[in-house]
C-alpha cells in the first residue's frame, strides 16, 4: 500500500508474492486490530476502506471469505456483549499472532535459536556446555566428568591391556552461567501518547508485545511483568497488550517505579532492571491520604524530587532504570539525565523509529551477567 493517512494510521505498498488471498489480508488485518486496540468491527471496516482503494480482493475471494476463513481458523469468535447483543472478538490465537508479528517486525534479524540460550562471559557451574574441557578438581560435580574423554585418558596413559581409570584421567567439560533476568516494562498511556497528531501508543504496545514474545519464546526462564502508568499505576497480562489504549490521564512516573519495585523485590533472580517507555514529564503523584497532587505546567519540583527519590532507591536496590524518552523537548531531556544519574541507569532519547531495537540490545546487553 502506497504511504497514505488515515486518522493516524500510515499503510505502506504492500506486496505479497507467492502468498495466499488470506494470508495477504491477515497481515493488514493484523496492523489494523493493533492500531484498533482489538476491535474487531472498527479493524474490518478500516480493512474495507483500503479493500476499495488499493484491490486487496476480488470476486474471488472477498472479505467476507476473509471473515468467514477467521471463525473457522480460530481467529475470531462470537460474544455475548453486556447489553445482551452478540459480537465478534479476536481469540487468543490472534493476540499471539499479533506478538509474533510484532516480533518479527522489530526483531527481524534476530537469529533464532533454542530456549534459555544467554550466554555470560564467566565460566562455572552452568548448564550450557561450552565444547571445552579440563581436568578434574576436589569439588567438581560427578554430572560434570566427560565419561568420553575420560575413558579416552585412561586408554592413553594406562594401555587396553591393563585398563583401569583414575582420579588423573578424569576430565570435566566446562559450562557456562544462563544468566536470568527479571524485567518490568513501564508504558506510559498518558493523553500525551496521542496528542499532536502522533500515535506514540501503538509503536510503545508492538515494542511490548515484541519483547513479551521474545523472553517467552527465547528465554523462558527470564520474567517479564508489564505495567501501564497515568494517574495510578497497574500491571497488565501479555495477553491484554493489544487492547492497550491511553487515557485522560496525567504521568504518575512515581507510581510506576514504586509497582515496578515492589514486582522485582519478589523475585529470586539476582539480575532485575526496570525499562520505562515515556514521552511526557511526570505531572502527578498520589499523597499519602490518597489524594493526587497534580501540575501539567513545567516540571513541577515537589513531583521532580519523587522521581529522584525512587530513582536513588532502584539504585540501593541494584535495579538499574533504562528510560526510553521518545520526546524532544530539551527541559524534558534535562530531567532526563538528573533521573539516570541518581539511579546511575541508561536514557536513550528517541523518536518512534528504532525503538524496538533499541530496547533489544538494551535487553542483551543488560542480561549478560553472571548469576551470583
């Protein structure tokens, strides 16, 4: 599809060789119910509205085919609404195919491999082998020996004839660490995520969807709590990422990196850090008697300070604090970098493009680290 706009949305030309009439619809469909935060009518009727502008069908095979091909493939399903009307939803094989698209639209050259394969530069007591051995030593494990190069010692320095294995034969073959990591991505769905024209919610909703599919696919012993933060802060379940929407909120950063906290002190794995995607100043935070103090005008200092604070406690806490600023404006940027130097973290400054990877070497990068 040729670079149109349309309420926000931008659709490229789109080619598809070799694929059939579904798959070619599924891949826009797909687009159109991440930009719809799941909604399946407003997704279809966007679906017909680029049907007639760019051919995507003909007579035949049309979108009513498409639909009817989604209920029998498990795509789509009848519902019963609350005020008793039916409708139609995306199941749960959708919001896996959304991620797994969104996976491989920003991690596209990631090379895939088997589960759990981090790698740390220190060698010990791990569970990948590494092809390299040594001899044994007091305290090496028996589940260690190479039993292979072991008996292979023992022919060479004994003789077949008198074949007997000893403590000087033994060989161990070195493993290494797979470092786990505990990970919490803050999302920001302030009203600031959509205004001016931009949509920065949709791009922040694929880069979450992406790494949730990446840590469950590819390292499955790594965790990944996700939380959204406006006027409060709450935790999501990766099968609610599609439905993501903003709201008429203000940017309680605090609130986020208080539930952020309070998720990795539970958790067992040595290595944690906190990703925080944000495109606005923090403008809010709730009082101790459960009121909110609330300033959209400049960078409030009372506000500021409680940023810093968390910032200086994830440090205490060994939780470095990557932020992912995708706005511009200078004063923001300031803020920024006294935030990453009380928490001794990372800030990248970034618009939308590149996001995704960013985070992904960020994600790398950060879980190479031995276990302790």
């Amino acid at each position: 599809m040729r670079k149109e706009q349309k309420k926000g949305f931008y659709f490229k030309q789109y080619e598809a060789p070799n694929r059939s009439p579904f798959d070619t619809l599924f891949e826009v469909f797909k687009e159109l119910i991440t930009h719809t935060s799941g909604d399946f009518d407003e997704a279809i009727e966007w679906l017909r509205e680029l049907d007639k502008e760019y051919q995507l069908t003909d007579a035949n095979y049309t979108i009513e085919d498409f639909i009817e091909d989604l209920k029998k493939k498990g795509y789509i399903k009848e519902e019963l609404k609350e005020d008793g009307t039916s409708g139609t939803d995306i199941t749960a094989k959708t919001e896996r195919a959304i991620r797994q698209q969104a996976l491989d639209q920003i991690f596209g050259n990631l090379k895939r491999s088997g589960s759990g394969n981090h790698k740390t530069k220190h060698a010990g007591n791990g569970d990948e082998h590494t092809g390299e051995f040594r001899e044994f030593r007091f305290g090496d494990g028996l589940e260690r020996i190479s039993l292979t190069e072991s008996l292979r010692n023992a022919q060479i320095n004994n003789g077949v004839d008198s074949f007997q294995l000893t403590e000087n034969d033994l060989v161990v073959e070195e493993t290494q660490f797979k470092a786990q990591m505990s990970t919490v991505l803050m999302i920001d769905i302030s009203h600031s995520m959509i205004l001016y024209g931009e949509d920065r919610i949709t791009p922040a909703k694929k880069v979450a969807m992406a790494l949730a599919e990446l840590i469950t696919t590819r390292y499955p012993k790594d965790t990944l709590d996700i939380l959204v933060f406006g006027n409060d802060a709450w935790t999501i379940a990766i099968r609610d990422l599609p439905y993501l929407k903003v709201g008429p909120y203000h940017t309680n950063t605090v609130a986020g990196l208080q539930l952020a906290m309070d998720l990795l002190r539970r958790k067992r794995n040595t290595n944690k850090q906190i990703f925080m995607i944000t495109d606005g100043k923090p403008s809010c935070v709730i009082e101790r008697d459960g009121s909110y103090y609330m300033n959209s005008n400049g960078l409030d200092q009372y506000i500021v300070d409680k940023c810093y604070n968390q910032a200086q406690q994830a440090r205490k806490l060994h939780i470095p604090i990557t932020t992912f600023m995708i706005a511009q404006d200078p004063y923001l940027q300031q803020f920024v970098n006294h935030f990453t130097e009380a928490n001794q973290g990372k800030a990248f400054y970034t618009g939308l493009k590149g996001l995704g990877e960013m985070i992904f070497e960020d994600y790398e990068t950060n879980r190479k680290k031995r276990v302790k």
